[in-house]
C-alpha cells in the first residue's frame, strides 16, 4: 500500500548521516519515491552524489540551485510529500523548526507542508538530555511532529549514552506505520499469530518445530502497511524487533490458546501462522533430566487446538504445511476448523515452508475455490492472503 508514495528524506550534519543512503534505499526498494534534501553540513558528511544514485532523483542542497523538475518556491516538495522525514535530525534544526525558523530547504519545506512529519534525532547525549534540547522536542510533538526516540550505545564523542540514531528497521516501521493511515484495513483489528510452540520436557528441553515465524511476521508488518491495528502473538523465533503493532511473547500451545481468546475479542479477522505443537509431555520435569545408559520414554498428550477452540464472529484464517495430499488434507482441516480460509504449502519444496524467505502455497476457500500461487517472496504471499481477507471483510 506504500508503493507510488512520495516520501522526502531531510538529511542534517550528523554523523549518522551515512545511515539514511540504507534509509532511502530500502524505501527505494519497496517501490516509495523518495526525494532527498540535505542540509549544507550533511553534505560534509555523505555525499549527494551517493543519494542521488540510489534513489535515481536530484538531490536538493540549497534554496538557490533547485532542480529544473521544482519550482522555485519551496512549496513544491511539501506539496509533492506524502510524508517528511529527517534521519539524522540534529539539535540544531530541531531548535530552528520549534522556534519557526525557515532558512534551508529542509526547515522551509517542513514547514511548508501539511503532510506528516518523522524526526529521528541523533546527537551527544548531554546535548539531547540539555533542557533546552527536551523543551524544542516537546514543543514540536505538541504540534503533531513525530518523534523516534534515539537508541542508546557508543556515540560519536566516544561515550556511551542515550543518542545514537534509532534503528533503521524502526525507522521504516514506523514510516510505513504513517503512510498506512488510508490503507485498505485501516481501522481493522487483525490478530495475527507467528513463530513455533515449545511443550517443555524439562527446563532444558522441549518438543519443538522448524517454524522460524517468518510468514507470520510478514502477514504482521503487511497488515501494518495496510493501516490495520495489529496484534501480533508469537512463540519464540530468531526474528527482529517489530514496529508499529502490538506484541505478545508466549512459549507454549497453552498461553497461544489464552492469549488468542483474549485477543480476538473485537477482532474483524484471526491469521494462525504460528505452527503450534500438536502434542506435550504429560508430565514435565521439575528439574534437568540427567542422562544415563537407559533410554528415555515420554507420555505425550494433545495440546489444546487454538484455531478449532476459539470461537467468534471474525475472519478465520489458518495454515496448513503438509508433505503429501495437499489440497485433501487443506480441504479437511478447513472444514474440520470452520475456517474461512486456508493456506497450504508442501514443506518438501526446499524453496517453500520453514525457514526459507520465499513460499508457493495454494489458497482455498469455503466455498471450494482454489488459487494456486507461484514461488514468491513471504511478503508477497502475505499481500495475497490479505487481499483475500479484505474481500472477506467487505462483505460483512
């Protein structure tokens, strides 16, 4: 839903500033148009020659060489902006967009615009923690300016402290989160569930699964993009931090259960991505199991069947990975889980299933319609599955 998007990228002279090239080519990437403005000391920094080539635009430096494609006034990129974003934003331009300061093209367009505007900060800790710098901050969210917190860790001046530039992947989480306000399922409450169960054996040990919560996390951040409020529930997995959703951690088939009930309540749709264990131990071990020259025999008993047991009036989503009879043993699980939807996919296929960034799956619904997908990347999977989720909401 951000692609066609106009995005422009304020760069500011700080350090960090080599940071926004991955900024502005990941959004590049996912198909956002991006036009850089840089302040003078950024160009110190990183050049402009390095965002040009990566975002194919110009590179605005200053209020008197504009690009033949603008106009002379700086209205035309803040009417051109869909949203403004300075990554890395200094104390400086903080300081002069708090006090309605225009004397760059940066500070000139921000305040020309109407669109949102993100400020990702990035400076000394003592010049961020200094009272004037907290004040110009406050001044600026109290008239809607959104604010990414910096991290915290080594800085520029060698100290460590709170101040470096937050990570890019929030960054972009948190562009998309802004730019998904008119999306397709803006207004919607998706639960969305990711990752593989562990059933203890002791507290060492577990019964597990290859699920590495990659299709899970991609249906969460495609929800996201599309404006939907997203609770994301997911057992353990490898993957980094999300953006812009709600998350809950739990480990086993047990608290999957307990916290989808919860969840659901006024939910418009349920995606169970998540690979949830179909059986546990009995009877697990207080403590360690110690290894000895007999063998280990465990009483393995059915965990609870979150996607059957949970009841109410939303879309029902789940998945079914399987290695034989695809489509059959799909057909079965959807009508024996009252789903409105299933995805299934053959886990032989070393290019589809755990672990892997890319999955081919097959889409049935309720009333027997089949639509076979090629290979494609998890996030293109994942826009397809909600396509069809948006369908289903349409219609009541």
């Amino acid at each position: 839903m951000t692609k066609g998007k106009t995005v422009v990228l304020g760069i500011t002279g700080s350090i960090a500033a080599y940071k926004a090239a991955d900024i502005a080519s990941k959004l590049t990437q996912s198909g956002i148009k991006v036009e850089v403005v840089m302040t003078e000391p950024a160009t110190r920094f990183i050049s402009p020659l390095t965002l040009r080539s990566i975002t194919g635009r110009p590179v605005v430096t200053s209020m008197w060489e504009l690009s033949s494609e603008f106009s002379i006034e700086h209205v035309a990129l803040a009417e051109a902006a869909d949203i403004v974003v300075i990554a890395p934003a200094t104390a400086s331009v903080i300081a002069h967009l708090a006090a309605g300061m225009a004397d760059d093209m940066l500070t000139c367009t921000v305040l020309a615009t109407k669109a949102p505007v993100i400020i990702a900060p990035a400076m000394n800790d003592n010049m961020l923690n200094n009272p004037v710098t907290q004040e110009n901050i406050e001044k600026l969210k109290a008239r809607g300016f959104i604010f990414i917190e910096p991290g915290y860790g080594h800085l520029a001046s060698g100290k460590t402290g709170k101040g470096r530039l937050a990570e890019i992947d929030k960054i972009l989480g948190t562009i998309r989160l802004v730019l998904a306000r008119s999306g397709d399922m803006a207004g919607k409450k998706i639960v969305i569930t990711a990752g593989g169960t562990r059933e203890p054996i002791d507290p060492v040990r577990y019964i597990g699964n290859r699920s590495s919560g990659k299709m899970g996390y991609a249906l969460a951040e495609a929800a996201r993009d599309r404006g939907a409020e997203v609770m994301l529930i997911t057992a353990a997995t490898c993957l980094p931090e999300t953006t812009g959703m709600q998350v809950i951690d739990v480990a086993t088939a047990a608290e999957m259960k307990k916290a989808v009930t919860d969840a659901v309540k006024n939910a418009d749709a349920l995606i169970m991505a998540a690979a949830v264990a179909d059986y546990q131990p009995k009877n697990a071990a207080a403590s360690k199991i110690k290894k000895d020259n007999t063998g280990l025999t465990l009483e393995l008993v059915k965990t609870p069947d979150v996607l059957a047991e949970v009841k109410g009036d939303f879309v029902k989503v789940g998945f079914a990975a399987e290695t034989e009879d695809l489509v059959n043993n799909a057909r079965k699980k959807l009508k024996q889980k009252d789903l409105d939807l299933i995805v299934a996919n053959d886990i032989t296929d070393k290019d589809s299933g755990f672990g892997t960034d890319t999955n081919k799956v097959t889409i049935i619904d309720k009333s027997g319609k089949i639509e076979e997908l090629p290979l494609m990347s998890k996030r293109e999977v994942a826009d397809k599955i909600l396509d069809r989720v948006v369908e289903l909401l349409k219609r009541g």
